[in-house]
C-alpha cells in the first residue's frame, strides 16, 4: 500500500512519537533563518546530524557512507543520480555512497532534516544473511512506515550517545530496511574477502595522516592490490584510496570541532597544504571548512 507524504508522518514517525521520541515537535517548528548543522553525540563510526538551510545547502559532493534521514520541515531538493530530487515531512532519504549529489531548500520557508550515516562495510555486517552485495535503493525518496519509525528512534535525541544494545538493533532494523527497499544487484564474487578488506581497512584508519601505498596494504591483506581494489569496492561501496582520505577529512573535521584553526587541522590530519584539504573537504561535504566550521556546532 502506498502512502503521502502526509500519511509517512502520521504512520511511520507515529510509532517512535507514540514512545516519546520528541520528533513531533521537530516536524512543526518553523525553520530558523541561520544555517546551523548540529552534530550528535554519537557511537563509534555512526554519524547523526540535524540541518537548517535556507536556500542552496551544500555544492555537488559525494561521500563515503550510506545517508538516510527523514525530512522534518520544508521541501527538501537535491540532484541525485541525473535527476532532480523532493523531499517533504515524513518522507525517507536514502543516498548510496560514491554517488554524486546536492542539497537545499526548495521553498523560501527553509529547510530542516535529520540524517544518520552510516558506513557500508556496517549495513553489510548488520544485513550478513542478506547477502554479499551492499543494498541499492534506486530511489532516493519513498515511503516506509517501519523503517521511518526506526529512523525517527535512532534520530530523535542527538545530545546523548546512542546505548550501544539499543543501537545495534536500530542498525540492525535499518539493514533490513534498505534490503527491503533494494533493487537486485548483479551478482558479485561468490567469496568476498571480508577478512582482507577489514584489515586494509583497520590499517587505512589506523594510519590515516599519512600515504599508505599498495605495496603495503599487499602486505596486510595478502592480497595483490588489483584484487584487493575489487574487493575493498563490493564490500565499502569506495576505494582505498577514497576511504582513507574520508578518515583523514573526519579527524580534521573533529580537530575543528573541538576549536583547532583550519590549517593545523589539515596538517594534522595528514594534507599536504590547506588548499589541498580544501579541496577534498569540499568534494566530500560540500562546502568549504571555514563555511563548515562558521555553522557547526556539537
């Protein structure tokens, strides 16, 4: 049964209002004229976040994780996959890492959503029994009352760190929806080799400000870095390379949080020069740091 807009936020977002979730209210406060992004306290790799936009939001920027997120106030517009996007209250976003998009508000009354992102190699643990091929949900905005109940859950308190029993659940709820969601993918490697790309990967992060060469993740894994490039996409949805520049933008981008100026930051994180982490900043958020950093807060 198909449901509005409407009929998502009464339906979906009802379960978690019925518990107390606290969205409810989020759905009917008038966006703020500031642009604002409010980081959550969050568990291990997950990020949370709250958005306030009024006109263009962010440039055209690709990230590394799966976005998911429900629209609370406003029209909600962005390009995806050579298309142009909607979003109103109640609906669902779902954004496939590596693809290229934007965002803002649609209507000059502005623009409020919350979104949870989540790295791939995550939806594919918590979906194991789904198989081995990460979820392609083809349309980025739709409709799901229990997946929108559990993003509402996992959405509604920002300011406290996830329990981690509860959380595993909410991933675990969130897999399955983006498996119901998917469209069939082509078959992949019948034998994907999880053990090699979660050490390339723990050795990307763990090394992160500085160049780690192929000869070296050959090392780690085992195996040659064309294999280990195939692997490391079907089961990350990126690349090595792409991955571990992610790690170095997240560790600058909390160094700016917690007050440090841009430059130490970015040679901190391992960037050759500040116009250099510029650049993939952002590639990857789109906007700049001093932008990010003017309108975020913890």
């Amino acid at each position: 049964m198909k449901h509005s807009a409407h009929g998502l936020l009464d339906e979906g977002l009802g379960l978690a209002m019925a518990a107390g979730s606290g969205l409810e209210r989020s759905c009917i406060r008038p966006a703020p004229a500031t642009d604002t992004i409010r980081m959550g306290r969050d568990l291990g790799p997950v990020e949370r976040i709250e958005a306030v936009f009024s006109g263009n939001g962010f440039s055209p920027h690709r990230h590394d994780t799966y976005a998911i997120g429900l629209t609370l106030s406003g029209v909600q517009t962005f390009a995806y996959r050579g298309e142009s996007r909607y979003s109103t209250p109640g609906n669902i976003i779902v954004l496939h890492p590596d693809e290229l998009h934007d965002g803002g508000a649609g209507t000059d009354a502005g623009l409020r959503y919350r979104m949870i992102y989540i790295p791939p190699e995550l939806v594919l643990e918590a979906g194991r029994r789904q198989g081995d091929s990460l979820p392609f949900v083809a349309a980025p905005v739709f409709s799901d009352p229990d997946l929108a109940a559990t993003l509402a859950e996992v959405l509604h308190d920002l300011d406290q760190v996830p329990e981690e029993l509860a959380f595993s659940d909410q991933i675990a709820r969130i897999a399955d929806g983006l498996a119901r969601n998917a469209l069939a993918r082509p078959a992949m490697s019948k034998t994907p080799a999880r053990s090699a790309v979660a050490q390339a990967s723990a050795y990307l992060r763990e090394n992160c400000n500085r160049p780690v060469s192929s000869q070296e993740l050959e090392g780690v894994t085992d195996l040659d870095r064309y294999t280990l490039a195939r692997q490391f996409r079907q089961l990350t949805g990126t690349s090595p390379h792409r991955y571990q520049v992610m790690r170095r933008l997240e560790r600058a981008r909390s160094a700016m949080l917690a007050g440090m100026p841009i430059a130490e930051a970015a040679f901190d994180a391992g960037f050759a020069d500040q116009a250099h982490f510029t650049r993939h900043f952002k590639k990857s958020y789109g906007m700049t740091p001093g932008r990010f950093q003017v309108i975020s807060r913890n």
